[in-house]
C-alpha cells in the first residue's frame, strides 16, 4: 500500500483518486471546496482536507510526513510547483509529480529539477497521443514502450485483411520477419486472451505489439490499405490545436486551423509559418464545404466544448472527411458518441496513464490505461536471479500470471524477443504485461518484486 497525497479535485486529481482508490491505497486528497470534497468521499474510499494545496500547515494534516508520493494537480501551475516545493524542504516527500501547463515554465525545466521528480503536460501529452493516430491511419490508440522503439497498437480488424478469419499462429507465414505479437481481443466488449489458434473476427478489436517499423505492416494484416494523405484538418486554436498544428507543419503536413474567436485565429496566424488559418465556425457546413472537407484524410476537433468538438466531427464525417477524432472531456459523451466517431480522446484518461507508471510497485518504466480505463498494459525491468525473482530462471511457459494477464512482449538488450515456451527471461529483461482485468493490478505487481535478499 503506498501513501498518496492528491493536490487538486478537478478531472485528473478526482480520476486518478477513483482508480488508486480501488487499488487498496491510502489517499488523500486536498482542494479548497468543502463541497467537491463531500461528494467525493460519499463516492469513493478516500481521505480529505479542506484547504490551499501549498500550504505547510494543510499538507501536514493530509500526512505529508510519511506520504510516498505527492502529486500536485491544482488549475494553477504556481501553486503545484510551490507544493512540491514545500514537500521536499519540509516534508521530504521521496516522489513529488506537478501538473505544469505553461510553455514558459516547460521551457525551463531546470527551475524544477530539485523539487520535482516528473512534470506532467496535458496538453504535450495529447498532442504526442494525437500525433501518433495521424501518423498510423486506421489506429484506435498507439502508445510507446521502451522509449518509444516499439509500440502497442489498437485496431479495428476488417473484411480485407489478410489474417482476418485466420488463426493468430498463420501470422509467421504471412510475416516471416516481422517480431510482433497480438496481446488482446476484444469481441463484442468481451476480452478475449489469443491464443495461437485464436481466429480473428472482422469487426474484433485488436491489441498487437510491433517496432515501429513494423506496424503498418502488422495493419495490413488487420485491414485492408488506406491511402496515407498529409492533409489534416483541425477545429479549435487553443493550447492543444496549436501546438499540433505547429508539430504537423514541421512535419511536412499541409495543415488547415479553423478558429471561431477572431483574436486567437489571428494570433495563431501570425505563429504559424505555413498553417493556413481560418475564422469560422468547424461546425459551419458551407465553410466545410468550400475548403474541401470530403478530400481530408483526418479532421481532429480540440476545441474546449465536448459539445461543439462532437457536432463538428459528425458534420465532417457526414460530408466526406476519411477520419473524425474528437477531444471529449465527460466520460459519458465518450459512450454515447463512440460509434458514431473514428476515434475519441479523454484528456483525464491520458494523463491518468501518464501518472500510472509512477505510482506501481516494482521498476515500472511505462504504464497505460486502455478502453477508458478498464485495461492497462505495464512495461517493468525484471531484476534479481531464480531465488530472489518469481519471474528470473522461469521460462515462458512456467510463468504464472494472474487470470487476465498476458505477456505482450519481451526485450532483451533493446531487442524484441519473440516469445515461445521455451525462451528464459532473465535479469533486466523489460516485460510488457496486458492486462483486460484491473482488479488482478496488485498480483501483477507482485511479480515484479524482487525478495529482501537481493543485493
């Protein structure tokens, strides 16, 4: 059980709450609104403290003391920073993570370096995610593990593709020197752990790990080739619109920036080098029209309103648009609309994810929530030798991990190993474990302990 201290109430601290919660922790969480602190601990098993978030007085009576982790999520970038900094001088708090949104303070991190562990950035977080789905066409979602040199890819599988209505097993003969492997199935919102003879489904929803290299051609398999076009189209100027407009335009993307308030549009075009930036209206139909929304290989609308990133996104799918992904922010707009959209974004999941990897027991280099929140895959370094290890000395098919965890993958001295029986796992392999089940989480992490006896 870890002590956690939760700075902020807003959609990231109170998520982030409801999943540790469940997860047999010890949390605290601090915010000045007597009446968000009511509520939640009506709903969820936790701890509150009515008060200023970097206040030594409030981080004492929330039991920064003996806390392992404070994580410091407030609207305010000052006062995250001024939190952690108060948790080391004075409480010493061993891990301190800050929500920072401001370029000018990301821009300089060494003001930080002392008192905080991590920085968090939402909006860097999203843009990186976003960048990613645009990059592979047809992607559901694709994260990063090992520094980014391979990657788990989530896909809608479709009539087409080459292994659709084939077993998992014919997967070598269609790709003799592709290093990959399909860690999960969902059929009809049923997860599903593939086994070799596992025949695969049009419409299945599918989890494979690849390098990065391979995973167009691992796609191909699922579904059938899209054309690749470098035109995107995006609704919304703010912080995130931006931000990945600039990325795309360096990127060699011919990008298109439709803003509805006059002064950020000109702001963003006078910003942007080669952006072509409009004042309208994304859910504007004849302005859709005229700028050609039917030839758009991906329209992203990141405006700040759920409702109007929604209307716009329908609109273009409905005039032509090849892919719509929408920014949604309430979880209840995502199950509603997910059918009707390509892809849908939750901000609080993906920060969510990002702060997971922190707070698992065990040398946890990345971890990542999955189909909001309900899947996670973890990627861990496996340290110590068959006495001090439950995983070291074993083999592939000694391993005995929980009920609705799979082995994704395997590296070895950066190299993804392909996973049979007999393959050994050694000190500092890095595993990547997919789990369709949560509730086993702790169990998983048992595996990666190492006994009192290593050295």
């Amino acid at each position: 059980m870890k002590k956690i201290i939760i700075l902020g109430s807003g959609q990231v601290g109170t998520s982030v709450a409801e999943i540790l919660s469940k997860e047999d922790n010890d949390i605290t969480l601090v915010d000045r609104q007597a009446s968000i602190l009511s509520d939640l601990r009506n709903r969820i098993d936790i701890q509150t403290v009515q008060g200023d978030a970097a206040s030594p007085e409030i981080l004492s009576q929330a039991g920064a003391e003996d806390a392992d982790l404070v994580l410091a999520v407030t609207d305010s970038d000052e006062v995250n920073i001024l939190a952690c900094r108060v948790s080391t001088q004075i409480f010493h708090t061993p891990t301190r993570i800050a929500r920072i949104r401001s370029a000018s303070y990301l821009e300089h991190p060494q003001l930080f370096e002392q008192d905080i562990d991590h920085i968090i950035s939402p909006e860097n977080i999203l843009t990186n995610q976003i960048m990613k789905l645009i990059e592979y066409p047809g992607a559901l979602q694709v994260l990063d593990f090992a520094h980014g040199k391979i990657r788990l890819v989530g896909i809608r599988a479709y009539y087409g593709g080459a292994l659709v209505g084939h077993a998992i097993k014919e997967l070598k003969h269609h790709l003799p020197k592709v290093t990959s492997r399909i860690a999960a199935i969902y059929r009809e919102n049923r997860a599903i752990i593939p086994t070799g003879k596992t025949v695969i489904e049009a419409n299945d929803e599918v989890f494979f790990i690849a390098t990065r290299n391979d995973i167009s051609l691992m796609m191909q398999e699922l579904k059938s080739a899209e054309t690749i076009s470098r035109d995107v189209f995006i609704a919304g100027a703010g912080n995130i619109g931006f931000t990945l407009a600039r990325k795309l335009e360096e990127g060699g993307y011919q990008v298109k920036l439709v803003e509805k308030d006059e002064v950020r549009a000109r702001r963003a075009s006078e910003r942007l080098k080669k952006t072509i930036v409009l004042h309208g209206d994304a859910a504007d139909e004849a302005l859709l029209h005229q700028e050609s929304i039917d030839a758009t290989q991906m329209f992203c609308a990141l405006t700040n309103e759920d409702e109007a990133n929604i209307l716009a996104a329908m609109l273009a799918k409905r005039l032509g648009a090849t892919r719509v992904m929408s920014l949604i922010n309430k979880t209840m707009y995502i199950e509603l609309v997910e059918s009707m959209l390509d892809i849908a974004i939750s901000p609080r999941l993906s920060t969510v994810s990002e702060l997971l990897s922190h707070v698992r027991r065990g040398d946890v280099v990345a971890a990542h929530t999955l189909r909001r929140g309900a899947a996670e895959a973890i990627e861990a370094i496996i340290h110590g030798d068959s006495k001090t290890s439950k995983l070291v000395g074993r083999t592939v098919k000694q391993l005995k991990l929980p009920q609705g965890a799979a082995l994704g993958a395997l590296m070895r001295n950066e190299q993804l190993i392909e996973i049979e029986d007999d393959v050994t796992i050694e000190d500092g392999d890095h595993v990547i474990i997919f789990m369709v089940d949560k509730a086993r989480i702790h169990d998983v992490e048992r595996l990666f302990e190492v006994s009192a006896t290593f050295f």
